[in-house]
C-alpha cells in the first residue's frame, strides 16, 4: 500500500485577462529573463484533474481540496488543507498518495471526517490543465522558485456540467528562504505590472462556481459589541471554539505535533463556556454536551499527560541511561493511549458529538435572558467563576496538600477562559484579568505536573534497575523543590489579579 506524503505548499496565484501583455509562456519566460533570473523550462504537461466532495461542498467551504489527477508527474491522490501562513505567503499542507485507484483513499477520508460527519464524498468537477514550468534557481544552481503557466479548462457537476476557461500564473517556493521571498516579490510585482490579477481562487473552487466561496459549516462569526443581544456573543464565542476544535480534530488524524494539546484546550474551553453561561442556556443540553465533551477530553488526556511526563521527566534527568529509560517506557505508554485516543475519534458518540455542537451554534438553546444586551448579562456570568476562584485562593495554604492546589487551578482556568471569552465583547479590563489568569494557570499547571510526576517516578522506580532507580529518586528530589516554588510565585502575582478583577467590576 501506498504510504501517503506531505508536504507545505506556498504559493501565489495570479489570474491572467485575455487580451493582455501576458497571453502565453513565451511572454512569462520574456519576463523571468528580464528579471535577470537562472531560469529552466521543463517540457509542459498536459493534466486532468477530478476533484471530489460533497453535494453541499463541504470540504471547499472549510479551504479544503481533494482531488485525484494524472499527467502532472505527481499521479496520484492529493489532500490540501490550510496551515498557517509564512510571512504574507498563503501557504497549505499536501498530503499526497500515488494510488492507482479510482477509490479514494480511506486514509485520507479518515483526516477530514471531522469536517464530513458522514456525508458521502462525489466526484463534483473535472479540470484539464496544459501546463508550462519555470523554476528559477539561483547562481549556484539551488532551485527557488517553480513558476507555472496553466491554460485551465474546467467542467462542474455543481454547475450541472458547464465549462469555463481560464489563465492562471502560479508562483511556488520551492524552499521557504528569504531569498526564496524575494525572488517570488519580484515575480509577483512584475506580473501585476504586467497586468496580472492576484487571486485567492483555487482551481477547485473557480470550478464549482459561487457556492465554493459560502462560509462552512462553522462559519467565523464576528463579536458583537456589547449592546447586541447575549445570543449573538455565545453563538460567536462557541463557533470560535468548536471551529478550533474542528481542526485540532483534523490535526490529531495528522499526527501534527501539539494537536492533541490543542484539541483537548478546545474541548476545555467548549466546556467552560457552557458552564459559564448556563444561566442563559437550557440546563438539560448544557449538562449532556458537557457530559461529552468532558468523555472526549478524557480520551484525549492520557496523551497529553504522557507527552507532558516524558518532556517533564527527561529534562530533569542528567543521566544518559536513565534518561532513556524513561523516554522508552513512555513512548510505550504513548503509543497506547495514542491508538486508544483514534479509536474513541472513529466512534459514532465523537460523530453525534460534533452534530450537536453544529446545532448548538446554529440554535443555541437559549433562556430569555439571552436576548438581553451582552453588556448586561456577560459580566454577570463572569462574575460567578471568579468568585469561586477566590474562595478556594483563601482556603488553600502554600504548604497545603496537591489536591488542594489542583482545585484553585482547575477554577482559575475556568475564570481565565470565562474572561478571555468575554474580553472582545466587554474591553480591555477582561482581556487583561485572562490573560494574567493565563500566567497563573501555567504556574499551577507546573505545580500539577510535579505532582504527576512524583507519581509517576514512583511507578518507573518500582520496575527499573537498582542503578537507574536511584538516579530516578533523584529525579524525584529536584521534581519536588520545582513544585513548591511554583506556589510561591503564585502567591507573588495573586494580589495584582485581584486589582485586575476589581477593575473589570467582578470584585
């Protein structure tokens, strides 16, 4: 079986009129050569491409493509999915297969079935495209820049099978260096001197017509101000959460790094919301939704707890052979939960999951109070998680036992992600409060994670040999000197976040 590939793809388009100076490569290649640049031209390629997704577009609403195409010297299954940018440079991940099916590939259904939720996938356009390449490289020979000029014509099933032609410029790093940057600035400004029009319009999506630029499923609502009804603030703040947990779900299916993190941050984050809201809320829906994503969190933490100990563990360790016991039991360890963490995300309970936190941001099932102004009724939300922090701040001693401290975390993160979901609706005074109860749930974090650790030490020393079990109560010393600073700084900062409380009126 065909193992699939990645790859980050940044580049930029540019859309070419008929009628202007650029009317073919041969124009494209006079303008490289003006530009002073090393400039080859492979022989161009004739491609068909056939694009799927489903009846509503699913996947292209999200930024996503998925495609299977012949002729491009890349034969094979193309998944495209957004990353982060690099620099101005829109920039997207590939994952290719070079499967000679006309299945698609399960591998691929399975990284953005959190997107599909079952819907079917269909073939939806066919693109032929008469390409010809330029890479410029630079005077030692290093390839920068593949420069592509593509005669495109397309035929959509959305559009009931009518075609459409175009000219296309694209413009690829080949490696992401500044002098890779600038040589593709220079391209790109000669081209729009040229009279090319720079384009965010993907082949796919010129293809499938205008209902390829409707928002998805999860559609990015912006923050109301604060004299608009408390509806219109939850359904923004949950659409916010639920489209980051979308993708850290996607992430996750990737083996991207930091994604079970940010996954289960989400899940967090969903949960908190309802709880800090459940006065404007049907109690009944709030408590099932939290009852599963708090399931979902669970699956997802023995992960996360894994990778933390074993990052945590390891750097307290001097011990060459000690530390690689260590690294080897947990990565054991982490491959388990791993496959237990997939298997729970390939479950029609995670599936019925992501519907109902759909609806719940299409139909919030809100109390009256909702419809009144965000001004009002936020603040008074917020208050509640804030006083309970508080509280359990006054109960707790510095030399107080772990579990004393687990709790004053657990509800500084519930004020922290109270207040840093209100900060754009009511200012600056609730984005400042979050983001010191940010830095205060990090230093309580720390403190958790050398409880943790102590206990797991423990469990590591009982079936390690004498030699490294010493080296691990070792370990075990310097874990718990960590531990009890962390308090102490956290008694340091707790004065000025109560100033910060009282300034945004929660105290």
């Amino acid at each position: 079986m065909s193992k699939a590939t990645s790859h980050r793809e940044i580049e930029f388009k540019f859309r070419i009129p008929e009628g202007t100076e650029l009317v073919n490569a041969l124009d494209l290649r006079k303008l490289l050569d003006a530009l002073d640049l090393d400039v080859r031209a492979p022989e161009s390629r004739s491609m068909v491409a056939t694009y799927f997704d489903t009846p509503n577009l699913s996947l292209l609403r999200w930024g996503i493509t998925l495609r299977n195409r012949r002729g491009g010297g890349d034969d094979g299954w193309h998944l495209k999915v957004p990353a982060a940018p690099s620099g101005t440079a829109p920039a997207r991940d590939e994952i290719r297969i070079d499967k000679d099916t006309a299945d698609i590939p399960h591998e691929l259904i399975a990284m953005v079935s959190p997107l599909l939720r079952r819907q079917e996938l269909h073939p939806m356009a066919t693109v032929r495209t008469l390409r010809q390449p330029f890479v410029i490289t630079s005077h030692d020979g290093t390839p920068l820049i593949e420069a592509v000029d593509d005669r495109v014509d397309v035929e959509s099933q959305v559009t009931g099978g009518s075609g459409s032609s175009f000219h296309e410029i694209e413009v690829e790093l080949l490696v992401d260096s500044d002098a890779a940057q600038e040589t593709a600035a220079r391209i790109s400004h000669a081209l729009i001197e040229a009279s090319a029009r720079p384009s965010s319009l993907s082949k796919a999506a010129q293809a499938l017509g205008s209902a390829a630029g409707d928002p998805p499923d999860v559609p990015d609502l912006p923050l109301p101000d604060p004299t608009a009804p408390s509806i219109d603030a939850l359904q923004a703040i949950f659409a916010s959460y639920l489209r980051d947990l979308l993708m850290a779900d996607v992430g996750v299916r990737r083996d991207l790094p930091d994604s079970v993190h940010q996954m289960r941050v989400a899940c967090r984050r969903l949960r908190s919301a309802l709880k800090t809201f459940r006065p404007l809320l049907d109690s009944e829906a709030v408590e099932y939704l939290r009852g599963e994503l708090q399931w979902l969190a669970s699956e997802l933490g023995e992960v996360r707890d894994t990778e933390v100990q074993r990052a945590r563990l390891c750097g307290l360790s001097d011990d060459e052979e000690t530390t690689t016991f260590i690294a080897n039991t947990l990565d054991s360890r982490l491959r388990a939960a791993t496959s237990s963490a997939l298997a729970a995300l390939r479950t029609d309970r995670h599936d019925f999951l992501l519907e109902d936190l759909v609806l719940l941001v299409r139909e919030p099932p809100v109390t009256a109070g909702a419809f009144d102004s965000a001004g009002q009724r936020l603040p008074e939300c917020v208050a509640v998680p804030w006083r309970r922090l508080a509280k359990s701040v006054r109960k707790a001693s510095v030399n107080g036992p772990a579990h004393q401290w687990h709790e004053v975390r657990i509800r500084a993160k519930q004020a922290r992600y109270s207040a840093e979901a209100v900060a754009p609706v009511l200012g600056s005074h609730f984005a400042t409060l979050g983001k010191s109860l940010g830095k205060a749930t990090d230093i309580l974090g720390s403190r958790q994670d050398a409880h943790v650790s102590s206990l797991v030490l423990e469990e590591l020393a009982a079936h390690a040999p004498g030699p490294i079990a010493y080296q691990l109560g070792l370990i075990a010393a310097r874990n718990e000197v960590a531990g009890n600073e962390d308090i102490r700084v956290f008694h340091k900062r707790w004065a000025d976040i109560v100033h910060q409380a009282k300034e945004a009126g929660l105290d």
